[in-house]
C-alpha cells in the first residue's frame, strides 16, 4: 500500500505542476495577445497622428486668416464711418437720431456676425 499511496502522490504533483503550466501558459497568452494589441492600436494610430497636426495646422492658418480679414473689413467700416459724421452733423435732429439708431444696430449685427465666424473658424 505504501507503493500505491506514492503513485496518487506522484499523479497528484503530477496533476498540479500540469495545471500550473496550463495556467502559465493561458497567462503569458493572454500577455502576449494585449502586447500584439497594443502594438497594433500604436500603428493604426501612428499615421492619423501626422494628418492630425497638419489639419491643426491649417486651421491655425485659416483662423489667423479670417481675423485678419476681419480686422481689416473693421478698419474700413471704421473709416466709412468716419467719413460720414460730417454729414450726419448737418442732418436735422431727428434724421440725426434715426441714422445713430442705425449705426448701433449695424454695430450689434456686426459683432454678432463676428462672433459667429471667428467661433467657426476657431
């Protein structure tokens, strides 16, 4: 009996180191499986990166384009202006009234129409 109960002890270590080694083995592959994933995921990422920074550069560009526009579209309205206040000077008061009524609606429908594009183009 002694021979039988080292043969169950023997297929019992037996058993365990195998079970131990499928158990290694699952782990290192399912190791191996996330660094092929994560691999991958770097490469498929990899070229969006360069496309990426050229679209935000070409929208730094375009933004700093549309405020120049606009910058200079407001100095030429600011120079229309002020060449029209002499005229709006000889206007009777309340044609006087009415065109600085108009100026400040214009002025609002400006800076809403401004903040409109340069939040697009931001």
């Amino acid at each position: 009996m002694p021979d039988l109960k080292n043969v169950t002890d023997e297929i019992t270590r037996t058993a365990r180191d195998a079970a131990y080694i499928v158990v290694g083995l699952g782990v290192l592959g399912v190791q191996r499986a996330q660094v092929r994933r994560q691999e991958l995921v770097k490469r498929l990422g990899e070229p969006r990166g360069p496309v990426t920074e050229r679209l935000e550069n070409v929208r730094g560009e375009i933004t700093k384009q549309v405020k120049a526009v606009d910058e200079a579209i407001e100095q030429v309205i600011d120079r229309f202006e002020a060449s029209l206040e002499p005229l709006e000077e000889r206007l009777p008061t309340q044609a006087r009234d009415v065109v600085k009524q108009v100026h400040t609606r214009t002025r609002e429908a400006r800076e809403q129409l401004r903040s409109l594009v340069l939040g697009a183009a931001a």
